[in-house]
C-alpha cells in the first residue's frame, strides 16, 4: 500500500501534489539538511515550508505534502515525488 497520495491540482498548470496519507508533522532542518547533502539547492527554508530545486522546483510542507513544479509529464512526477518522499518521511519532529 502506498503512504503518499498523488494528483494534479489543477489541469492548466504543469505541477503535481504529493499528499501522506498520514500528516507527518517534519522536522523542517532536518528536511533541509536532507536534501542538501543529496544535491539538491535550497532556495527558501522556513519554519513551514521548504523550497528546494534539483532538475524540479520541490515545495516541501511540515505536514509532509509535496508540490513539483514545471513539470507535465504525469509518470515521471509520481516517480520524483516518491523518491523525495523516502528522502524526507524520516525527518519528523
């Protein structure tokens, strides 16, 4: 069974939403310190909401959703969400 739900918002936009089927409640340094040891570049980080860019723009919320940005191609989205979701679920507070 899979822990992230994953849709398209809205059907003019090119981003997707990844959501946990259970709030994670994210330790958002931690998210941070993650992601930045994998590669990714971190252009804002607050106490709610980490944004960060590797190929994708990733908006990452403390309750665990996931927003990609500038990216059409449904399959290929659900597979970079997935994969920054096993990333950052360990991250809680």
């Amino acid at each position: 069974m899979s822990e992230i739900v994953i849709f398209q918002p809205c059907r003019t936009g090119a981003a997707f939403q990844g959501t946990p089927k259970k709030n994670l409640k994210l330790n958002m340094n931690k998210v941070k310190e993650v992601l930045s040891k994998k590669g990714f570049k971190i252009k804002l980080a607050l106490k709610d909401v980490v944004i960060a860019e590797k190929k994708y723009v990733f908006n990452i919320f403390k309750d665990g959703r996931i927003m990609i940005k500038e990216i059409k191609n449904e399959e290929e989205a659900k597979k970079q969400i997935k994969n920054l979701f096993k990333l950052i679920k360990e991250t809680k507070d």
